[in-house]
C-alpha cells in the first residue's frame, strides 16, 4: 500500500466514525482503521461515497497508508485501550 491518505482515523466507533467522515467530506482523503475489520468494511459500504476512504484492516497497512508526516487520531476509550493502541502503533511509526 502506497501513503495517500492526509490523516487517519483509527477507532470506528461513534466518534471516530463521524469525525472520518466529516474529514473526508472536507475534502481530506483519510485511511481508516478498526481492530475489528468488520466494522471498517461498514463504513465503507454505507458511507463511502461521501470522499476518499483508505480502509486498512491491520495496523501495518494503516501506517503505511498516511503520508509523511503522519497525522493519525485515536478514537478509543480512555485508559487500557488507549494505551494498547499505543503500544501497537508506536513501533510503526
């Protein structure tokens, strides 16, 4: 996977799902990412049309989907989730 996308978004819940969208219908393309790929595959099926979306089903595609510099939220809860995220993402970037 080639970088592309300008900003990503990792954590499809609620929050994280409007906020890729609305960065998308702004005009950002955005890769989107969540630990279950389920829930990206939602997202691009129901709201794919509204911009440009790079789903990424693992962490390493995700990474390697954000251009230099890297720009990624993380849209998980507080605490013990975030921290995993943390320490998954870390090393990749």
């Amino acid at each position: 996977m080639s970088a592309s996308a300008s900003i990503g978004v990792t954590g499809l819940g609620v929050m994280g799902r409007n906020l890729a969208r609305n960065f998308a219908r702004h005009g950002y393309t955005v890769a989107v990412h969540n630990r279950s790929a389920g829930r990206t595959r939602a997202l691009i099926e129901e709201f794919g049309h509204e911009g440009d979306f790079v789903p990424a089903e693992s962490a390493e595609d995700f990474v390697a989907a954000l251009e230099r510099p890297r720009r990624l939220m993380l849209m998980v809860q507080a605490g013990e989730a975030t921290d995993a995220v943390i320490e998954e993402f870390a090393p990749l970037l």
